[in-house]
C-alpha cells in the first residue's frame, strides 16, 4: 500500500479480555516500530522489529504485551488481560532502514484508539 | 538517553501571522531531529527532518526549522499561518532506531 496501515481503527474490550492491534508497513520497509500514546504518558516507544526479529522490546510495558512479525512484513501487537490503564491509541511505523540515515525516517500509521472499559 | 522538551504547551495564533515552535532536545552525539503534527483523531504526519548538512530546512506545508547545535534547539516556523495548521505538533529526536517526542505544542489559530 501507500502508507502505514493499522486495525482495528477503534477497539472497545472489557477489562481482562486479549486484544490483537494489526500493522501493515510500507511495502518494502524492513523496520517496524510501535508506540503508543497516552493522555499521562504521551508518545512511548514499545518494541522495534527489523526483519521478523525485535532487537529491542524495552518499552513493553509488562509480560503481558507481545508482538510478532511475520514474513517481514505484517506486524501484529497483543495485549493480554487488558487493564483500564492500558487506553490509548497504538501507533505503528515502518522505514526502509533502521535509522541511520534519512531513509530511516519513520512513518506512521493512523493508529488503533484501544478503549478498555 | 536522549530527549526533548517543548516548553509550550499551547499557542494560540491569528491566521495569517507567524508562527514558532519551541524544541530542545537532550543528546550526546549529532541528533537526528523531527518534526511531526497529528490532526485530530489521526496519526503523525512527517513535516521535516534534520541528519546533516544544512541547519535550516524546509519542509512541506510551508513550514522549515533550524537546527541550533549550539542552543540544542530545533525549533519550527512558518510566516504565515493558515486555519488549516491547527493541530498538535510533535518534535521528535532519533538515535539508532528509537524516537524520544516531546509532550507536544497545540496549536490553535484563530480567525
């Protein structure tokens, strides 16, 4: 596609339900990242995919957020138990290469709102 | 660890009057600077981005930013502001792979 593309846009759970936010990244962008942004927190970084593998994860909140990447390409982040403080909305990004360089410039996604009742 | 800090949390602006965004940053090697904007209930849209060379940059809708190695500043302008510019405005500074933002400058431009 043109761009970033995520889903759900929104999600409404009750508290202690799993939810699953997909990522569908630029074609041909090899890093991906997700982030996530809060009213308390702002924007947060949470996990950085290069390839299928995610040199970095130390922005996940708790053992209870994992994410994957598969085929180099899609990108899917779970939540487990969902807890009210997990609200916010998830963006995703791609780049063609880590950044290093302008083509490390990230692009992001519209994001998912996650609503946890 | 880098950072960034955006002093202002909120400007107003008349429409066709200038506009500046205050950024400075914390980082100890040469940054890789950013400037981002959010419409409401969208995601972030890349304004314009600084790795090397020339410290003023242009970027699209108008807008360009200086980077100011000496006042760790990286700040955001534009001559002339349109109803349109009215969102939040995000800096963002990189390193390997990670971006650190600010908490973010709204901008609202009265009429």
């Amino acid at each position: 596609g043109a761009g970033v593309s995520q889903s759900p846009s929104n999600k409404v759970t009750e508290k202690g339900k799993d939810v699953e936010l997909r990522c569908d990244p630029i074609s041909g962008h090899t890093a991906l990242y997700w982030y996530r942004q809060s009213l308390g927190q702002g924007l947060e970084f949470l996990i950085y995919f290069q390839g299928n593998s995610a040199p970095d994860k130390s922005g996940l909140p708790s053992d209870r957020f994992s994410a994957e990447r598969t085929g180099g390409s899609v990108s899917t982040l779970t939540i487990q138990r969902t807890q009210q403080e997990d609200s916010a909305v998830y963006l995703c990004a791609s780049s063609l290469v880590p950044l290093t360089s302008g083509a490390g410039t990230q692009y992001f996604g519209p994001g998912t709102r996650l609503l946890v009742l | 660890a880098q950072s960034v800090t955006q002093p202002d949390i909120h400007i107003t602006v008349s429409e066709g009057a200038s506009l500046e965004l205050r950024c400075n940053y914390s980082y100890g090697a040469t940054p890789y600077l950013f400037w981002y904007v959010q419409s409401p209930g969208q995601g972030l849209q890349l304004l314009l981005k600084y790795f090397s060379g020339d410290t003023l940059v242009q970027g699209i809708k108008g807008f360009e930013a200086e980077f100011k190695r000496s006042q760790s500043s990286f700040n955001l302008r534009k001559p002339s502001v349109h109803w349109s510019d009215a969102a939040e405005y995000f800096c963002a500074v990189g390193a390997r792979y990670k971006l650190s933002f600010g908490a973010g400058t709204t901008v609202t431009v009265r009429a």
